[in-house]
C-alpha cells in the first residue's frame, strides 16, 4: 500500500518541492517528479540547478536520453518511468498509477484552489485505504 505524504501550507510550493528533493537526494534516494503543467516542471528543473551551487542534485527530464542513470526525474507524464519507491505530485489531480509507488509526496501551496484540491486528494487516499501523513510548512 502507498504511503502518502502531504507537505502543505507552502508559501512558495516549487521552493518547497525542490528542498523535499534535495533532501531526499541528500539521503540518497531516487525520485519520480510529476509535473504535467510546463511552468512547474520547468520552474523546478531551473531551481533545482540554481539553488544551491555547492549541494548538486542530478535531474533530468523523464524523457532524457540519460533518464535510466539519473535518479531525479521530471516527468509530465507516469507511463513510461520505470520508477517505483518515491512520486512527487505536483499536480492538482490524483496521479494516474500512483499505486505503483511505494510512497507518495503531495507539496500544497496556500492558494484556496490548491488547497481545495488537496483536500480531495486526501479523501481519495484516504477511501483507498492509504496511510496518509501531514507535516505543516507554515511553520518553516
């Protein structure tokens, strides 16, 4: 079963999807990042290369020639990735497959559309029989 987490109340939600990531890389974990929206995945692949010019993370587009050596992918789409242990949804929507990963890591800003739809989110989840956690970023 998927667990999920949700990291919400984020002032700035591509800021805080991008330190869950280096975090996670920190740890040296892989990740499958899903971003159908053009802006977020391109916001978070220029943060990612800016943000830090001592901590490196290694990314690339799901659809990369390098994608299979590199363990931070961006991903518009979830159907032809062959990771599993971790999904980032940066999307409004319940990622299509997501069963397939064994943990889920949903990143909620502060605007009411994005929190709504989280909401439902969490619902889903929920009626899924999924372990869903919460960790507040106001407080970061």
């Amino acid at each position: 079963m998927t667990q999920v987490f949700f990291y919400h109340g984020a002032s700035d939600k591509i800021a805080a999807a991008c330190a869950l990531i280096a975090g996670a890389w920190a740890k040296g974990k892989t990740m499958l990042i899903y971003a159908p929206d053009k802006p977020v995945a391109d916001g978070v692949d220029r943060l990612l290369w800016t943000r830090d010019p001592l901590s490196f993370v290694p990314h690339c587009r799901a659809d990369a020639a390098h994608a299979g050596e590199t363990p931070i992918l961006i991903a518009d789409r979830l159907d032809q990735p062959a990771q599993t242990e971790r999904l980032m949804n940066l999307s409004n929507a319940v990622p299509a497959a997501y069963q397939r990963f064994q943990s889920l890591i949903e990143v909620v800003g502060q605007d009411e559309e994005g929190r709504q739809a989280a909401r439902e989110r969490v619902r889903f989840y929920k009626e899924q029989g999924c372990d869903v956690r919460y960790f507040d970023l106001n407080d970061r």
